[in-house]
C-alpha cells in the first residue's frame, strides 16, 4: 500500500524542527502550544509533554506576557514581529534572554488557525555585552565614575571575606543592589538573600519578624513562624535602615550580632544562626553616634566594611550611560522599540540634582516612555517640573550646562592627578589625545607642570 503523504510530510517537519538551534513552538486560536521543539525544550527546560496543550504564557512567563504579547499582537493585527528581545523565566527560574520573532500561521485558503514563535537564546550575547561594558558596570550597577570604580574593585574581596558589610548612601542610589552583588559574588550564593526593612517596623514586630516566633507567644500566634535570620540560614541577612531603629532593640540585634545565636519570641532555647550580616542606612552613623542617638559598641559592630555610595549629582558622568541602560530595561517590560533621548531632554536630565538619586531616574524615564509616541525621548516626555521655562527654551545650546559639566569632569581629573594629563585620561576613561582635543576645545588653562615629575606626584604630602 502507498504511504500516507501527509503523515511523511509531519514526520520530516518533526525531524527539521528538532535539528535546529532556534526554538520554535506554535499555538493555535486559543493560545494553547502544539507544536514545540527540542530547542524550544532546551532553552526553557521544560520538557516536550508538559508544554504542549499548556496556554503560552504559562510556560514562558516573559516580561511581555501580562502586558503585550508579541505573538497575540501578530495574530490580532497580522503583522509579524522581528528580533524583539524579552525575558523568559525558565523551569529553574532563572531569566534567560531572547530573541523573539512571530508570523502567523494560515490554511491554504487564508483561514488564521495559530501563530508561530522562533526564538534565540542571548546568554551568551547579553554575557558578552556586559564583559564589552564592563568598564563601567559591575553586575547592573552601571557608573563610570572613579569612586565607583574603586568600590568596584574590591566588591570581589569584600564578598569572598564573610565579614559584615554596613552600606552607606542616600535614598535610591542601589543599596540592595550592592547587597545582592556581595551576595552573589560570596560562598552562600547558593542559598537566600533574606532584607528586611528595620526602619518600617515598631520593636516589638521588628523582632518577631527577624527573629520569628513560638506558638502561643501571644495571642494570635497560633503556630510557630519562622522568622527572617531563619528564612537566610546559610545566605545572607540585609537589615536596611538600620540606622532608624530603636535604642532599646540595638541592645537585642548586638546581642545577635555578636554570638550570632537569637531566641524566637515565646521559646526558651536558643539558636544558632549561619548567616552573613550586611547593613544598609541612609544616615550618617558615626554622626548619630556622636548625637547619642545610636550605640557606639553596635556601631563598631557593624563597621566593619563600609562602602559608601556617592549620590547621583556627585557622578553626573553616570546619567547618559543610566539613561541608556534604563530605556533598554523599561523597552523590553513596557514592549516598546525607544531608540534614545534627544540632546535637549538628556541635557535637562544632567541639569537635575536628582534627591531621589537613581531610583528617581529610573521612574523618570520610565515615565517618559510610557508617554512617548516617537522613537526618541524628548522634553515633553519629561515630568512638567524638570521641563525648561520659556525664557529658557530660547537660550542658544552653547549656554546650556553641558559642555560645562564636561569642563568640570576634566578639571577635576586633572587636579585629582595634580595635573597630569596621561593619568587623568586613564581616571576617565578616554585615550589622552581625546583629552588634549576636549582640553583645547573647552578652553581650559593648564600649569606649567605636567604632573609626571616626583615632585609633582599626587602621592606626595602637601
């Protein structure tokens, strides 16, 4: 007997499929998946029988999904969509970059019976890319900025030390974020970074909550509750706001801090905790030590290791490359394709001085996308009280702060290596001829001295 035609063409077509690198699954009317890969397995984990007959999004989990789904706009406009980058969560939860493209999938007499999606993991690429920028990032911290630099250079040691680290700086400027990359970068990486916010909570809360609780400790504690130190056991503990805590519970959390062992609330007995300590505070402890109003021994408890994290309008040379890597983080969560910001609305964002630091930046962006029509960010995008005045929108760009802003940047690299050209081009990042070019242009008068003799040196006492 002949063969069935259309049963070798499904077998070739699982065959094809299932030889390529790319991952490829489709959905029908429904949005249910029927045809998926051994790539499309591959790069998410999951394995053939359980992603077919399952709804998309309940496989992929992208950052797309709940807001703008690429492969549900195609099948409702019919227009296909090219090398858009998302994020997926696969089985072990971890974000993978890809690739995405779509079409739809037609009879042979037009009737739209589902979509099909190829996509390409980006690991790689997305690790190369950051290897490329690594000389102003570190993980998702991005700065180019010389203190920065420096906190940079030894995150590595501090993470590999088990000390306790207290983390200093403003509101906004990515204390967690330190947090985690110490984290990730330490022995426990494997297990928990467990934060609490110690400023947010009376004593009595803030202590059942790091410390947990035993049942019948009080009245509505009807079973026992693990607290936070318990929940990191083996990782790392981030008490933030540290420094709004109260004098009485900075007597309990020294007690902790110095035998690492803690009684839960209603229990007799006490535990021994394995965990990695890092304080986070937006206050200047040693001054509030000095006021009274923290404890001296707690305070030399902690001090171990202090990073302290510059403000943004202390690193304005950050604000460009932050722009751009946030456009890029809030194109792929709000689905959108902005290609940058046009001079004048960048040059009002380096003019602010940014109390909220950069999670201010961040939301100011992100706002400005979200009503964005064009492909380029413009003043207008931007929150009314940052936009310019009408005496101002006529000033001539050569009047605007910029070009100054970048004077100052030099000069002050300059000083910094007593005048040393070569030097202060490696401080900034730039080839020295590129220094001598913007040194010329901007106009800025030089010593007589280079700053290469010893005499000279920046090391030298004054």
């Amino acid at each position: 007997m002949p063969s069935n035609p259309h049963k070798n063409f499904d077998h070739y077509s699982k065959i094809i499929l299932d030889n390529i690198n790319e991952g490829v699954f489709t959905i029908d009317a429904t949005q249910k998946i029927t045809t998926f890969n051994t790539a499309a397995e591959r790069i998410t984990g999951i394995p053939r029988e359980e992603a077919i007959g399952q709804l998309c999004y309940n496989v992929f989990r992208s950052n797309i999904c709940e807001t703008e789904c690429a492969l549900c706009k195609t099948m409702q406009t019919g227009e296909p969509i090219s090398e858009k980058m998302v994020y997926i969560i696969d089985a072990s939860g971890e974000q993978i970059p890809i690739s995405i493209s779509t079409a739809m999938l037609r009879t042979e007499n037009g009737k739209i019976i589902g979509g099909i999606e190829i996509f390409r993991d980006l690991t790689l690429v997305d690790k190369l890319r950051k290897e490329i920028e690594g000389n102003y990032s570190f993980a998702d911290i991005i700065s180019k900025n010389r203190e920065m630099q420096l906190i940079f250079d030894i995150l590595p040691q501090i993470a590999e030390s088990g000390s306790i680290v207290l983390v200093e700086g403003e509101s906004g400027t990515g204390k967690e974020l330190f947090a985690r990359v110490i984290h990730d970068l330490s022995k426990r990486k494997k297990h928990k970074l467990v934060a609490v916010n110690c400023g947010a909570l009376p004593d009595t809360l803030l202590e059942s909550e790091l410390f947990g609780y035993k049942a019948g400790a009080f009245t509505d504690a009807k079973r026992d509750k693990k607290g936070r130190i318990a929940q990191a056991e083996g990782g790392t503990i981030l008490l933030d706001e540290i420094g709004d805590i109260s004098p009485a519970f900075q007597v309990r959390l020294l007690r902790f801090l110095q035998d690492k062992t803690y009684e839960p609330l209603g229990s007799t007995e006490s535990v021994v905790a394995d965990v990695r300590v890092i304080a986070a505070t937006n206050k200047n402890l040693q001054e509030l030590v000095e006021k009274g109003l923290f404890r001296q021994d707690l305070f030399y408890r902690i001090n171990i290791i202090k990073i302290t994290i510059p403000p943004l309008r202390d690193r304005r040379e950050d604000i460009p490359h932050l722009v751009k890597h946030f456009i890029a983080k809030h194109n792929r969560i709000l689905g959108k394709n902005i290609t940058g910001i046009a001079p004048r609305a960048l040059d009002i964002l380096m003019r602010h001085n940014y109390p909220g630091n950069v999670r201010e930046l961040e939301n100011i962006i992100e706002r400005a996308l979200v009503l964005c029509r064009n492909k380029v960010l413009e003043p207008q995008n931007l929150p009314l009280e940052l936009q310019p005045s009408k005496d101002d929108e006529h000033l001539p760009v050569e009047s605007l702060p910029l070009k100054e802003l970048e004077k100052q940047s030099i000069m002050k690299a300059l000083k910094h290596n007593n005048w040393n050209r070569q030097a202060a081009a490696a401080e900034l990042h730039i080839h020295k001829t590129t220094l001598f070019r913007k040194i010329k242009q901007l106009g800025i008068k030089l010593p007589g001295r280079d700053g290469r003799s010893k005499s000279s040196s920046p090391f030298c006492p004054q």
